[in-house]
C-alpha cells in the first residue's frame, strides 16, 4: 500500500502549522500582556528558566495535541483531516502516535536548545551549531523522503511503524 501523495500531505502540512502559528501568535499576545500589566516589564530569565519556557509552553503542548489527535479516530491531525488523510499503525496507535510526534517535532526542540544556548554562550560552540543543523537539516531529509520515496514515508514514520494514506484506503 502506497502513501499518501507528496502535494497533499504538503499541503496538510501547511494547514497543521498554519495552526500552529495561531497558537503562537497567541500565546505571544497573552505572554507580553501579562509581562506588561501583571509584571510591569519581561523578567530576566536564566538559560535553563528559558529552556524550561520555550519546552513547556510551546514543544510540549503542540506535540501533546498532535498525539492525542492522531492517535484516536480519525487519527489525523486537523491539516491531515482537512485534506482527507489519516495515519495507519501497524500496532498500538498510542505508542505509534507518541513516537511519530516526538520525532516529527524533535527539530523544533533542537532549534530552541541552540537558539537560546547561542543566546546565554555564544553561538560559537559545538553544541549550539550541531544541534541547530539538526534542527535544519532533519525537516529537510523528512520533506525529501516524503517527496521521494514510493511509499511517501518520513524517518518519524518507519521509527513509530506508521503510513499516511488517503481515507478512501
């Protein structure tokens, strides 16, 4: 059984970061006005405090939402369900789900350790550049798999044992 075409599985892509986005652009707006009614200014916060902050407010929840939605029916996550797609699990959907997202979202906690590390220490350490090129360079090999293997599937796919496919399958 094939996947799911390359330009739908973009284009729900597109539409679950969309919704990210939102979710940021609020989460924004309702930090800075509480930094700036209830606080009277940002707060000086130390390297591990802003490490803490960006996991707890923005990689946990997200990953969280995306495991709860495609690990249930219709398992798909809101861009998934929009464009008619859905997640097939070879086991435990639960497990499946959890392994799946916290791959698919692992760049994005690589980018936040080496951007706020390169912040506090400078972004010259081996530390900071080799987690911010996994952090580019992982999204990208997930997008050439994607586009370039016949079955459509990505590194998170083959590690929680997972396809995506058109719900008419």
């Amino acid at each position: 059984m094939n996947g799911a075409n390359f330009k739908i599985r973009i284009k729900a892509l597109i539409i679950d970061y969309l919704c990210i986005l939102a979710y940021l652009i609020i989460l924004f707006i309702i930090t800075i006005s509480i930094y700036n009614f209830l606080l009277k200014g940002i707060p000086q916060f130390t390297e591990i405090e802003s490490q803490w902050i960006s996991f707890i407010s923005t990689v946990f929840p997200i990953t969280t939402y995306f495991i709860i939605k495609e690990s249930r029916k219709p398992y798909a996550s809101f861009g998934k369900k929009k464009m008619g797609l859905k997640i097939v699990y070879k086991d435990n959907p639960i497990k499946g789900s959890i392994i799946r997202n916290i791959f698919k979202f692992l760049p994005w906690q690589f980018a936040h350790l080496s951007i706020i590390k390169g912040i506090y220490t400078g972004f010259d350490s081996f530390f900071v550049l080799g987690f911010y090129v996994l952090a580019v360079l992982l999204p990208v090999v997930y997008i050439l798999m994607v586009a370039f293997r016949k079955d459509h599937r990505h590194l998170p796919d083959l590690f929680a044992c997972t396809r995506v496919v058109s719900k008419t399958r």
